[in-house]
C-alpha cells in the first residue's frame, strides 16, 4: 500500500465548475499537508498548506483536512482553464523532517 | 518570485559523460535540500536529502556513487550525475525547506542523455 494515494484522473471540467481533488494516507503521523501545483515542465507550485485537521482558504482555493479519516481535499471554486495543470497533495512529519511524500497527481484540465 | 532557483534548465550530453546540476535558495538559507526525479506523467520520486556540512541521505534503490550531492553552502547544493545513461534522462527537481515543513522547489533542470 502506498502511503499517499492520490487518483490520477484525469480530470476534465468546462470553466467555472467547482473541482474536488482528494487523497487519502495511511500513516497517522503525518502532521502537514500540503497541495502542490504543477504546469508541464515546470517546478511544483505551493498552493495550500495545512497543519493537523481543519479547513483553510485561500481565494478560490479550500484546502481540507481530516486526520480522523486519514483525508485531505482541494477544492478549486469558479475554475478557469489557468487552473488546468498537475495538482498533488504532498504529506509530511512524524520523524523525518522536511521530507514529503507526494501522491501521484491529477491532471486537471478546465475547457473553455 | 521564484525563491529557489536550478541551473541549468535543460541539458542534452552524450553517454558516459557527467553533468552537474545546482539547486540555489535564493533568500532564504537551507541547512537541508532535496532531490527528486521526475519521469514523464509520474509523481515526484525523492532520491536524496542534501545537508550541509555532511554526507547526502539516499533514498532506498538510488546509486550514491552515481548521483554525487555536495551541499557546499546554505544557499547551494549540487547533484552530479556521473556517467550519465539513456535511463538517466529525467526531469530532475529540488527543493528547499523554509520554515516548517514548507517546502519550496526550483523549476527543474530537463536531462537528455543521448
């Protein structure tokens, strides 16, 4: 089993959809989560970050958590085809500091 | 902007050749960095932790004589791919911690081994 489990999609959305993206992980101890975004052939992008369970905003963006379940969403209002691009969720904590364990991504595309 | 930053963004070398990569924090200073590799329509594959003043951690199943990381300052590390292979072409990414467990990462260098 994976420690982050992520659906790849992909995903495809006429603009102005609201998109829900979601992971799922397996070891209690992850503390930090973070959503990531990335355009082809580029470095991920800091969207979201979250610490222990909860929601945060941030414009369009929500980013939720819930540790109980061990689930965390993105969710993006009023998508625009700007939006289209890689999202993954990252993890991170317990006893290795720094690093993080990504999900494998989905794909986003929003169409005009 | 950008706060770390890779050099170069791309590179194309023949077989058997050796290419270095520089990861930079640019504002900020990163006692530890990460390198990851990237193949086309995957996720991000963490090979090793860089630390500055000591050796690299290398993750299970990457060569740490093929992959040489020197952390040289707080604001710069390096990975070497020694005697690059086809299989080594990848899309090679780092990343650098600022505060909490937030990471930031460069724009990745682009590795074409012919």
């Amino acid at each position: 089993q994976k420690e982050v489990e992520q659906d790849p999609g992909p995903l495809s959305v006429p603009e102005g959809a609201i998109v829900s993206l979601n992971c799922t992980y397996s070891n209690s101890a992850f503390q930090y989560f973070m959503w990531y975004r990335q355009y082809s052939r580029k470095g991920p992008e800091l969207l979201m970050y979250t610490y222990s369970s909860g929601n945060k905003e941030d414009g369009r963006f929500t980013a939720q958590v819930d540790k109980s379940s061990k689930y965390i969403s993105l969710f993006i209002r009023d998508s625009q085809p700007s939006d289209s691009a890689t999202y993954l969720c990252a993890v991170a904590g317990g006893t290795s500091y720094g690093k993080l364990t990504f999900g494998q991504g989905t794909i986003l595309t929003v169409h005009p | 902007g950008a706060v770390v930053s890779q050099h170069p963004s791309w590179v194309i070398c023949k077989s058997g050749t050796s290419v270095k990569i520089e990861c930079r924090s640019l504002d900020f200073q990163a006692t530890t960095m990460f390198w990851y590799r990237q193949f086309p329509k995957q996720s991000l594959m963490l090979m090793a932790t860089s630390n500055e003043g000591s050796k690299a951690t290398y993750e299970q199943g990457v060569e740490k004589d093929k992959f040489l990381i020197n952390h040289a300052s707080l604001t710069l590390s390096t990975l070497t791919v020694t005697s690059a292979h086809p299989e080594d072409s990848s899309f090679y990414i780092c990343s650098a911690p600022r505060g909490q467990e937030t990471q930031y990462f460069g724009p990745g260098t682009r590795l074409l081994v012919l």
